[in-house]
C-alpha cells in the first residue's frame, strides 16, 4: 500500500471494514445454524468463521469508537 491517505479516507476504510465483517458474520452465522441438522461439521466450521469475523468487527469497532461497550450480536448462539 503505496498510496497516502488523510485521516477521514482512512476512518471510511475502516468503516467499510467493520460493516463487511458485520455482515460476513450475519451470514455465517446463518449458515452454521442452517447446517446444524444436516451436516454438523459444517456448522462448526460456519460457526468459526462467524467467530473469526466476529473477532474483527469487534477491534474494528474499538478502533472506531474507543471504550464503548462492545455491541451483541444478535441472534448469536452456540452451534455444536
């Protein structure tokens, strides 16, 4: 990344970011729990990957607005 960015440019990357990780994070979560009945090591997966976005939209959030209590996902639940 060669290129210069002022502060504002930076803080919409970084919000385009977070609502990419939000939404990925909705959707597999979807995913796992529509998995769950028919393929149980498919929903684990799901559910780790719904983790992992999960993980990056909380850091982009605290990057965004620091101190703030983390938001709950909703409809979030364990997948087994």
């Amino acid at each position: 990344m060669t290129d210069v960015v002022d502060a504002d440019e930076l803080l919409r990357r970084i919000r385009r970011g977070r609502e990419r990780a939000a939404e990925e994070e909705r959707a597999w979560l979807e995913r796992a729990g529509d998995l769950t009945a028919t393929d149980p090591e498919g929903a684990r997966e799901a559910a780790g990957r719904a983790l992992a976005f999960g993980a990056v939209l909380r850091v982009l959030e605290e990057i965004v607005d620091p101190g703030r209590a983390p938001a709950a996902a909703e409809g979030t639940r364990r997948v087994t």
